[in-house]
C-alpha cells in the first residue's frame, strides 16, 4: 500500500463498474474544526485517479512510476467530518500520457465536495515513429 493511502486510511470497493476508494474520517484529517482538509481531499481524488490508472493497465507490466503532470481540483462544497468516497473515470489512456476525472463525495454521490483532472505520465515503451 502507498505510504500516503496507509495514512489516509483508504480502502477499496470493487464491484463489475468501479473501483471506489474510502476515506474514513479520522481527527488527523482535520482542516478547519471540523472539517476536511482541503490536501487530504486533493490526495484521495489522486489516489482514486492512481487506482483506476492500474486498474485500465490490468495484466500490463505497471510503469515502475506513475508521475502526475497535472492535478487540478475544484472544491465544490466543504467536507464534513464523515467519510469520503471517491472514484475516477479514464477519458484517455495514451501510450505515455493518461487522462482522467475523479469525483469525491461524501452523503450524496450527486453533490460531489470535489473533483479533479489529472494527467499522469507513464513510459509504455518507446514510441515508435
């Protein structure tokens, strides 16, 4: 497990659809009283990306690293001190760049708290020209 995961408390929900990753609350994730931080939301949100990245690889030899390029999250509402789920979407898989959408909500998967788009860059091999 990724040190930052294991400090989140994360865990996963497979089902046949979607990897949907949980984060507990716990008082360490305390921002301002009583809510959320805003970094372990972002974190989640990267790490839901992350999962879903492995997940598309499946029986490919996984990169021996994954380096975001970019993360950029929208904080749509603040996170209460409850639990958080968060799933992301792959929209491309090229040969060194992944693109993809994450979602974190907490009661409501239909009022998200944030969401964010990543690029993760990942060397398949050499492109051939």
């Amino acid at each position: 497990m990724l040190p930052y995961a294991h400090f989140l408390g994360l865990r996963a929900d497979v089902d046949a659809d979607e990897v949907r990753l949980v984060m507990p609350f716990d008082d360490r994730l305390i921002g301002a009283p009583g809510r959320l931080h805003g970094g372990a939301t972002a974190g989640l949100l990267e790490l839901a990306g992350v999962v879903r990245l492995l997940v598309a690889l499946g029986d490919e030899e996984v990169p021996p690293q994954l380096k975001p390029v970019t993360v950029t999250v929208d904080y749509l509402r603040e996170g209460a001190a409850r639990a958080t789920y968060a799933s992301a979407t792959l929209t491309r898989l090229g040969r060194r760049i992944a693109n993809l959408h994450a979602v974190a909500w907490q009661i409501d998967r239909a009022r998200p708290i944030a969401a964010a788009n990543l690029n993760i860059l990942l060397d398949r091999g050499a492109v051939v020209a």
